[in-house]
C-alpha cells in the first residue's frame, strides 16, 4: 500500500497545479474573481497535494519511530525531499506567472 503513495501523489503534484491554472485564470479573464482573490486560491489549492503528501510521509515515519515497525520503504525515503522540492518549485514558479498574468488580465475597474 505505501509503495503505491508516489504513483498516486506524483502525477498529483505536478497535474493539479496547470489545472488549478487553467480554472483560475479563465475565471480573471471572465470577471468571475478578482485577480488577487485568484492567485490567493491558485496558491492554496495548487500547494495542497504537496502539503498531504509530506505531512503523510512525516506521519508515517513518525508511525514508524513509535512503533518501530518499518512502515516507509528505503525507496520513498530517499525520493520524499526530491519530489517536495520539486512539486514547491513548480507552484512557486507557477504562482509567479500566474500572479503577473492575472494582474494584467484584470478588469480596469479595480
């Protein structure tokens, strides 16, 4: 079951936050949100799959200091800082082009 975590989270991290885009940014050029309120929302939903995937893994490893039963495998270990790393750096970077293009898109009213 543990072994399945990275296959399902993974495509997760990296999928979620262009769909998040893709959603947030048609809702600024449609006057639905104001472009502030959506790179607030585009922030903490794109960051979320991240978030659950490192507090699960620190909380199975925690699981695993109590216990002493091997819950987390060699192999997840050893990828958890690279995959967190790299599914922060795509929000990061996302939420930057997202936040200068939704200043640009938005109405001239504000």
């Amino acid at each position: 079951m543990i072994e399945h975590i990275i296959t399902i989270f993974l495509p997760l991290i990296i999928i979620a936050p262009f769909a998040i885009f893709a959603l947030q940014i048609q809702r600024v050029r449609k006057g639905i949100q104001k472009w502030l309120k959506a790179t607030l929302l585009f922030a903490a939903f794109s960051i979320l799959p991240v978030l659950i995937y490192a507090l699960l893994i620190v909380g199975f490893i925690a699981v695993e200091e109590l216990t002493k039963f091997s819950i987390v495998t060699e192999g997840i270990g050893r990828s958890f800082i690279f995959i967190v790393v790299v599914g922060l750096g795509e929000v990061i970077l996302l939420f930057l082009v997202f936040s200068i293009a939704a200043f640009f898109m938005r109405s001239k009213d504000v």
